[in-house]
C-alpha cells in the first residue's frame, strides 16, 4: 500500500525530517561553539583580547605605585599642604604592609612563584604551548616590579622619607616601572610577532 500514500513517497519519512532539523539544530551549536573558542583564542599572541590585557597590566602598574595612585603624588607634589600629608600618610601605610606580608609570607611566596614561572617556562618554551608563554610574559614583569615595590617601601621606611624625598623616590620608582614596561612590551611584541610569523609560515 505504499504507492496509495504519496507523502511517504521518496523518503519522505518523519524520521527524515526530525533528523533534518536535529542536523540543522547541531550545525547551529558547532558554529555557535566555534565562535566562542575563536573568540576565546589559546593562540594568545593572535589574540587581540591578551594585548588589550597586556596594555591595561602596564597602565595600571604605572598609575599604582606600592599602591597609592599617582594622581595624588602629583597633587601632593603640587598643593603640598594637607595633601602632601595625606600621601605620607598612605604611602607609609602601603609601605608597612608590603614590608610585613614580605616578611610574614615571603619565603612562601618567592618559592610558589618561582615553581610557577619554572612550569611556565617549561610549558611555553619547551613544550611550545603559547599560552603558557603568554601568561609567562605577563607575570614574570609583574614580580619584578613587587621586588622594586619591596626595595622602595624598605628605603622609605628606613629613612623615614617625608615631604619631597618622599615624591622624588615614588618619581624614581614609578620611572623604574615605566622603564620595564617598555622593554616588557617590546619583547612581548616581538615574541609574539615572531610565533604568528611562525604559525602563518606552518599553516599556510
């Protein structure tokens, strides 16, 4: 009786049809999923969202010195008065705590940060993964500037730094910072100009 009903006919079947729609409602997700994961890109240095991260680590690394903003040196450096004292006031207070959790924690810390980066380095240089360089050129900068925050809170606190001794080593310190983040982003650039380089090379 198969030829008496037409709209079964040439595979017309239902089943045929949900499984059309289930494979259309599967290519929508592959494409949806493959979206996010180009979007969410384990290539870093192709990735314009790491060197959007990487400008905003250096811009607030060079506005957060040892925790104060640089906004209120500046206004301290040019109104003096109370708003010099106030900068006293939190500079020193930074300074104590950074000098205390180095010397409660520091021991743990150095080690915990050392056999990350050592991962890192194993991971992204060894074994090539770009993401673990990506991370490795983001954070090992970020541990020199806590050891220059360390060595600037110990010369303030053991001289007692006030007034525009005080201004001039937050100036120097913040110089230092801005001086790494140049030599960081220079050699993050190239690196990462060098892999894409690489990877267009490879692929084609």
């Amino acid at each position: 009786m198969a030829w008496k009903l037409p709209h079964l006919k040439g595979g017309n079947w239902p089943g045929t049809a949900l499984r059309g729609a289930a494979r259309g409602n599967l290519g929508q997700a592959v494409d949806w999923y493959t979206s996010v994961f180009e979007l969410i890109d384990m290539r870093s240095f192709s990735n314009l969202w790491f060197w959007i991260a990487l400008a905003v680590l250096w811009s607030s690394a060079g506005h957060w010195i040892m925790g104060v903003p640089w906004d209120m040196v500046t206004r301290a450096d040019k109104a003096g008065g109370q708003a010099l004292a106030d900068l006293e006031t939190v500079v020193h207070i930074s300074a104590g705590r950074i000098l205390y959790i180095t010397h409660e924690a520091g021991v743990l810390m150095a080690g915990f940060a050392g056999f990350l980066l050592t991962v890192l380095v194993l991971l992204g240089f060894v074994y090539g993964r770009e993401f673990a360089q990506a991370v490795f050129l983001l954070g090992a900068p970020m541990g020199v500037v806590w050891l220059m925050s360390i060595r600037t809170a110990r010369r303030i606190k053991a001289r007692g730094m006030r007034g525009e001794d005080l201004v001039r080593a937050l100036n120097h310190h913040r110089f230092l910072v801005r001086l790494l983040g140049m030599v960081s982003i220079f050699v993050t650039a190239m690196w990462g100009m060098y892999q894409n380089m690489s990877a267009s090379a490879l692929w084609g």
